[in-house]
C-alpha cells in the first residue's frame, strides 16, 4: 500500500498492529494456548463478553460482564473439563424518533468457553450474578498427597 495512493492510513500504526499480532500468536504458543485463542466466540457468538478469572486457595472464580442480560437467560454448563457460558441480550426497542449518533453496546448472542484444570472439581460448581455481573465459583479438589506404604515382612 503506498503512501501516496491512502495519504490518510497510519501506516507506522499498520505495521505496529502487524508486529502485535505476530507477539500475541508467539506468546500465545509459548503458554500452550491454541493460535486460534480460546475459540470462546465461536462462529455462533455475535459477541464475548469479558472475563476476570482469578486462583485463590481453595477455589477458581470467573466474573463475567454481562450487563442487561437476565440471569435466567444465562446458561453455564460443564462438559468433559469444559465450562462454557452461553446466553443473548436483546436488542431493546428503540424509540420511535430517536436520533442515535453511536451504538457501541453488542446485542445478541454470545458463547464464552474455558479449559479448567484438573485441580478443578466440576461436582461443585455454582454460579450467582448480580449487577450484570455473573460469578462463577468453581471449587478445587481437596489435595491428593502421596502417601507412604510400608512394607512388612511376612
């Protein structure tokens, strides 16, 4: 792309994207993640809401912003190590005569899905939302230490 043809494109912004796509695939194969990224939205989600997730002792704890979304109309399932989060926000009515100049809030449907470590027990998950903000609990199994057997003469 030449300069002189697209006088208006940044072209050290261009080439910087570039170069941070490129770092992000590097690091991500580096952590073993897939190049692809999570694939939390797929082809189905018209959007993916954000995520914090966060380790502490005794459990994981996943915060999802989902503002304007009913939590009945949340769905959190586990499946063979999986937990996805799936769910659709409306599209509101706009008013009649309403002159809009942006719209930057994604309607529809997303789908949001997480690897969890073997360390995590899928039998006691449990999910509460408030403000928007869905909170996923997923709690650790207890630690298995190795034990020592003894052997006695017989």
């Amino acid at each position: 792309m030449s300069t002189s043809r697209y006088p208006w494109v940044d072209h050290s912004r261009a080439v910087q994207g570039g170069l941070q796509n490129e770092l992000k695939q590097v690091f991500e194969r580096f952590f073993g993640e897939p190049a692809e990224g999570d694939q939390s939205n797929v082809v189905t989600s018209q959007w993916a809401p954000r995520v914090d997730i966060r380790e502490e002792p005794s459990r994981f704890v996943i915060e999802a912003d989902i503002p304007g979304v009913d939590p009945k109309n949340i769905e959190i399932h586990m499946d063979k190590g999986i937990l996805s989060i799936r769910g659709e926000r409306s599209s509101e009515s706009k008013e009649e005569g309403a002159n809009y100049t942006r719209i930057e809030r994604s309607r529809g449907s997303f789908y949001r899905r997480f690897a969890l470590p073997d360390t995590a027990n899928p039998d006691g998950i449990e999910a509460k939302g408030a403000h928007g903000v869905p909170e996923i609990v997923i709690p650790k199994r207890p630690e298995t230490t190795p034990r020592r057997i003894s052997v006695n003469a017989g």
